[in-house]
C-alpha cells in the first residue's frame, strides 16, 4: 500500500491559513525563507484583504503545503491541483522551494494582470462531460469565451471563462438538470486557452531554473500519469495554468497503483471529499485531524508498502 500528498488548488485558501499551521521549528523555516525571497513577511498576505490577489493566494497554498508535508513522513506519491503542482514538486525534490516561491508569484501575478476583472471559474454539479461539453460549444465564442477546465468527479466538472458566458451555460446546465451551478473564489480563467499567453511568459522563466528528477512519483494532473523526468516536469508545471485538470484521473490512477491513503495538505478539505468514494475512510484531510492519527495512518501504510 502507499499513500498520496495531495495538495489542493486556488479555492481552497482561507484567511489565517499560514497562521494555523503548527508552530514547529521546520514550519517557521519554512515562512522566513518564503519571506526573505518575497522581501516581504509572507504572513503578511494571510489576510482577508490580501487573499484579494491572485499572486497571495497561490504563494499562500505554495507554503502552506510544503510547510505541512515537512510535519509528516516521506510519501510514495505526491499530485497538486493547478497551483499544488508547485508544493508537490517541491516535496518530490525536483523543484528547490525558492525558486518556487519566484516562480508562483510570478505565475499570480501574470495570471492577475491577465484577467484582473469579468473572468474567473463556475462549478457544474450533476452533468456528466457528455452533457455538459455541447453547452459549452453553445456559449462559447468570440465575445463569449467559456471552457471546459476542471474535471473534478463523473458529475463534478468546472468550466473557465467570461462572467457572462460561465452564467449562460450555468442557466443551459440547470435546465439540463444540474444540481448546482455555483461561482468559484477564483478570478481568473485557470485551465483554458485564455491563459495561453501567461503560460508563455511562465514557460520563459522556467527555461532559467534548474529541475531534478522527481524522487517521489509525481502525477501530473495534467495527464493524470506520472512524471519522472525534469523536463516534462518543467513542461508540466509552467503550462498548467492553461491545461485541462483531469483530478479524476489522477485519484484513479493512484488507486489503481495502490495507494489507499490520500492525504489532503492544508488548507482544503475538497480533495480528500471527491477522493471519498474510491478511498473510503483513507480520504483524510490534514486540517481535520489530529497530527498523532495522521502520522498512525501513514506509518500503517507505510509497513503495507512492499
């Protein structure tokens, strides 16, 4: 058996979220060596007001997780959704966390001047790809640009774009029969073909940054299949703010190589919710249990691991 870090994507963030993390000698390491390449205290954006910015939100999740999986035993597989990529890089030891910090305050930033107004992400429950994708063609166009972004779960897909065009085909999914239609705390449209130019800009600056071979199985998610070369790791992480999430596929594929703990990083709880159905009661989340329980279920996996 092993066990997955999974490590959650914008959305997920919360106000204090750096400030609840344990206060543990590594954890603080973690926070002055984020602030001291930020020239700024990253505490600072752990706020209401600052997680306004797509730049704070994302550094936020990039060192809440690397500062969470120090606190834990080493995994055999580790996968982040969109801006998690970049702490499950880190913890496979294939991407050093200072340039990590560099580099994700430069992909919010480009991702934030790109689309500061009128775009972001709205979740679809309850139609299957099957149904949802010929609403989309329907909406989408020139003046109307929505996508196919995220698929989440069989009945659990986003969508990227326009204000206007995610609304227009919410309305088509509810006469569909979609349970929910519901705006996501993202402003902007990750996971489509707007964000193309960005992920240039981004590809550029990784072209100057040293990658290793990850020394954890890293699923991109992507593809949903594992990476284990540097550069399609760098391929990887600089485009996948503009790639289709397939989160589906990477809980399948982890199933099917024998993990049985999926363990959610802080702050979410959304991961280890749609990781649920296929992993039971090893669908655990890290800001919901005791750290004692947690370092249990991964030493008991650990002695199932061959």
């Amino acid at each position: 058996m092993s066990v997955l870090l999974a490590f959650p994507g914008q959305g997920a963030q919360r106000p204090g979220m750096l400030h609840e993390l344990p206060d543990e000698p590594s954890v603080r390491a973690c926070l002055e060596s984020a602030s001291e390449v930020l020239g700024e205290s990253v505490l600072d954006l752990d706020s209401r007001a600052a997680l306004a910015s797509t730049r704070a939100v994302q550094l936020c999740l990039l060192v809440a997780g690397v500062a969470a999986a120090g606190l834990l035993p080493p995994a055999q597989f580790v996968a982040g959704l969109s801006i998690g990529a970049y702490p499950a890089a880190v913890v496979a030891g294939a991407l050093a966390f200072p340039d990590a910090v560099r580099l994700v305050a430069l992909r919010g930033e480009l991702m934030q001047r790109a689309f500061p107004e009128g775009f972001g992400m709205t979740a679809i429950l309850g139609l299957e790809l099957g149904q949802l994708q010929p609403l989309i063609d329907r909406v989408h166009g020139r003046d109307t640009p929505v996508y196919l972004a995220n698929i989440n779960a069989e009945r659990q897909l986003v969508i990227a774009g326009s204000d206007a065009a995610m609304q227009a085909v919410a309305r088509l999914a509810r006469q569909q029969g979609a349970g929910l239609a519901r705006r996501l705390a993202v402003s902007v449209p990750s996971h489509c073909a707007l964000l193309q130019p960005a992920g240039a800009q981004l590809a550029a600056a990784f072209a100057q940054v040293q990658l290793q071979r990850p020394r954890l199985r890293y699923l991109s998610a992507s593809s949903a299949r594992p990476i284990v070369q540097a550069e399609a790791l760098r391929d990887d992480l600089a485009w996948n703010l503009c790639r289709v999430v397939d989160w589906r596929g990477v809980i399948q594929h982890a199933y099917e190589r024998g993990v049985r703990l999926h363990l959610e990083l802080p702050p979410g709880t959304v991961l280890s919710g749609l990781a649920r159905p296929l992993f039971g009661s090893g669908a655990v989340a890290f800001q919901s249990a005791r750290r004692d329980s947690l370092l249990t279920l991964i030493e008991e996996e650990g002695e199932r691991t061959p």
